[in-house]
C-alpha cells in the first residue's frame, strides 16, 4: 500500500504542477485499486479520491485559475489559432483567471471545420483522428497524439474501477457507429486496461446485438436511440430479464428520456441506465447525472462555463446558456480547443448547496438539447428535451422519438409519423401533450418520413453478412 501511496501523491503533484502526466503510473493506479478491491471486497470511495479535493470553493478556485493560465499558456506557445486569439484581443495568457477568461471569444464548431490545421500544436506528432458524427452539420476532425490515446482511458479506468462501473470480471459491448474512432477506442482501451472483456459490435440490426446480449456482456454502452430499438426488439422477442446477465448501460450523445431508461431497467433487468455527458471536440472532459438529475461535470480534466444564449457573458442562477468547455492541459496535447461553445443548453442552478450524492461536484442541469432547435411558441420555452419525453412517454411507444416541431402564429406545430398515433387517436395524443404543458398543432405524416424527420445515431447502420439469430433459437 505504501507504493499506491507514492503513486497517487505523484499523480496529485503532477496535477498541481501539471506536468504531462505519466500514463504508465496511472496504469499502476488501475492495478492497484484492483488489487485493493481484491483485498477488501470493496474500492475505495470514488469520490473522495477523485472529486473531494474539489468540494472546497476555495480550493477549486485556486486550481481552476492555475489550471486554466497553464493550458493558455501552452496554448499561447504551440498552437497557431490561439497564439492569433489572445493576441487579437490582447489577452496575457499568464494573468488569466476565471473571472477575466470572458476576455477570450470562444470557439465554434466552425472555426475547427475551416481552420483544423491551425488547431494542431507545434511539435506533437497526431497519430489517431476521430470525427464528429455529423449529426449537427459538416463533420469536425480531432487528432489525438499517442500520449492522449494512452493516458485518457488510463484516467477512465481508473475512475471507472474506483467506482466498481468496470472490473476484471466484466464483459462490455459497444454499439456506437465504428466511425466514432476515439468512442470505440477508449472503449477498447479502458477494458484491456481493467482486464475485463470487450465485444465491439457497431449499429448493427437489433436482433443481432440481441444475440451477443443474452449471451454474457455485463455492460452495454451505446446511445438512446439505439438502446430504444433493442428494448422494442427484446420486447417483440419475449425477452425478459433473465435472458440477460447485464448489470449496466451507460448511453450517452443523444437526450435519453424518462420513459425510456425506465423501459430499458425493466426489459434488461439493470438497476441503472447511466445517462453521460462526452463530446469529440471536449475530450475527455465528461459529466455524468446524479440521481436528482443534474449534469455534474468533472472539475479535474476541465472547465465547464455556463454563457447566456446571446453570448454576452455568464448566465445567472437558474438561468438558460450554452455549455462552453475547456479541457486542460496536460489532459489535451494535439489538437486543444479553449473555450469550446458546445451549443448544448443546460439551465445553470440556483446558487446554494445541492442535496444530491455528488453535491461536492460543480452542476448544470442536464442538456436540454442543441441552442439552434429551442422553440418559444407565445415566449414560452420549449426544449428539444420536452418534445422528446412527451413523444417518448407516449403510449404507442414509437421509439427513438421522431418529430419535427416548428413555432407558427405563436403554437407548436408538432409533426409525428402515424404509427405515433395509431390506436391511439389524434385527440388524445394533442391532450397527452397538453398534459405536458405543450400546446401543439398536430400534423400526422406517414411513417416512411419518420426517419427523415429527426435523424439519430442509430440510423448510422453498418451492413453484415450474419443471420440475424438468437443464441438456442
Ligand atoms: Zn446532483
């Protein structure tokens, strides 16, 4: 223990000094909380060890200021784009704070779609890109440098064994499209690591990942809109939780609702659908929801600003923004954005003490959905989220939700494909919404349009030659 000891006081020091990191004593860091939950039937407690430093706001203060001058300062040297930032605004990268990071415009999806060769830093040799899905317009690319690809599933599988979400006995399948290089990679990465196992599948036909499914993973990880088709799947096929050996699903990319996560606990038998907050261009800054719903972002790897939606400055208590994110270094080498603009909404909280289990953690609320698709029918706000709850609670449970909404002469007018509607009824569906405090204007389209009314990652489909079959059917 004395050794773990040495490791975790280094790791600490290289933290607060923020040198690059030495990925190979984090790697010991895996295997010695291995070793310790062998020993104690127990791990240690996640949270104290990787968020507690953080519960004290002077503390926080103190590293976020450093942290944030550091990766400027980097940044300042090596990269291209922001040494021509801070310069055109005359920002001293060593005198920058939290309180005066507003003097720095942020960065959008745009500037690293037009400009990509001006984001790579001086002297870091790229060795392994991964794209945006194209979901929100032109894919951006991101270069991770060797360090980056060993040292970001070196810090998950750390956090992730600390918290008992992965260990040696597990066995993990992905579906999430095999374009999303550095989704699988760290997948693939954080299992080897833990030494558990790892099956990467893509989106492939619902009833093939079935197969895999009720034979052996323990973990799933994919997106909403995916898991919404393996529940309806496992459903058509008379699956029940005992067909399956999963103790968790971890989702993230897409607003995963209430109805469903409730569907997929009951048909897959899991006590938890774990909804996670990651994006390319932030990696590997994350956030991760509590069981009072908020969005908790972790404080080590980044800082997470919440700007109002004109982009004039900080939103207040309980106020609507956009989430702006910047990883620090030494966590990003190759291709570092500063001040990246998500464009995800998040509502920040009320100022106060927050009564939830990782309260010690800076919070927003959950993603509400992309700024460009907010509606205010009347002035009244209506979420991306909204929509799809209410869609997804509906019950002829055409799942993963498709619509399309629009605001005209001050009323939603909500599109839905028939089936959402079928047996149902046109008036009850319009009182279903109204339930909600959604006023619509109901068009009903037929069902061949409902893809092409709200495109989803599950609709990144990879074609197989396997029969779709069910292992002993
Ligand atoms: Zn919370």
């Amino acid at each position: 223990m004395f050794e773990t000891g040495v490791r975790q006081f280094r790791m600490a020091l290289s933290l607060i000094r923020s040198s690059r990191l030495d990925v190979a004593n984090v790697g010991r860091l895996v295997a010695d909380a291995l070793d310790t939950i062998g020993e104690f039937g127990g791990s240690a407690d996640a949270d104290t060890v990787t968020d507690g430093p953080f519960a004290d706001p002077a503390i926080r203060t103190e590293f976020q200021n450093r942290a944030v001058r550091r990766t400027a300062q980097r940044l300042d040297r090596l990269s291209p784009f922001y040494q021509q930032r801070f310069s055109a605004v005359g920002v001293q990268p060593a005198r920058l704070s939290v309180d005066t990071l507003g003097q720095v415009p942020t960065t959008v999806k745009r500037d690293l779609v037009e400009r990509p060769a001006d984001f790579h830093c001086a002297g870091v040799a790229p060795v392994l890109t991964t794209r945006t899905t194209g979901s929100t317009g032109r894919p951006a690319e991101v270069w991770l440098s060797r360090y980056e690809t060993e040292l970001w599933p070196a810090v998950e599988a750390l956090s992730g064994v600390l918290r008992e979400e992965i260990l040696p006995t597990d066995q993990m399948q992905v579906h999430v499209s095999s374009r999303a290089t550095a989704a699988v990679y760290l997948d693939m990465a954080v299992c080897r690591l833990v030494g558990a196992g790892c099956r990467v599948l893509g989106i492939v036909p619902p009833e093939q990942a079935l197969a895999s499914l009720t034979d052996g993973p323990t973990l799933l990880a994919t997106y909403p809109s995916y898991l919404a088709q393996l529940v309806l799947a496992a459903q058509d096929l008379g699956l029940k939780p005992a067909d399956f050996t999963l103790r968790r699903i971890d989702v993230g990319g897409e607003v995963l609702s209430e109805a469903l996560a409730a569907a997929a606990r009951a048909t897959f038998g899991v006590p938890l659908v774990a909804d996670a907050f990651g994006m390319t261009e932030v990696l590997p800054v994350s956030g991760r929801r509590c069981a009072a719903g908020h969005l908790h972002h972790d404080p080590g790897t980044g800082l997470v600003e919440v700007l109002d939606l004109a982009g004039t400055g900080p939103a207040g208590p309980g106020e609507l923004g956009t989430a702006v994110i910047t990883p620090y270094y030494p966590y990003r080498e190759c291709m570092p954005v500063f001040r990246y603009d998500t464009r995800d909404v998040v509502r920040r909280l009320p100022d106060g003490p927050l009564g939830c289990e990782l309260a010690g953690v800076p919070a927003t609320s959950t993603i509400l959905g992309k700024a460009s698709q907010l509606l205010w029918p009347g002035g009244r706000l209506v979420t991306p989220r909204d929509l799809v709850e209410a869609c997804e609670a509906l019950p002829t449970r055409q799942w993963p939700a498709r619509f399309a909404a629009e605001v005209r002469d001050g009323r939603i007018r909500l599109s839905l494909p028939q089936a959402a509607v079928d047996g149902y009824g046109h008036r009850a569906t319009v009182a279903h919404f109204a339930d909600r405090g959604l006023e619509v204007d109901l068009a009903v389209l037929p069902d061949e349009q409902a893809a092409a009314l709200r495109p989803l990652r599950c609709d990144l489909r990879e074609t197989t030659f396997a029969e779709p079959a069910l292992a002993g059917t």
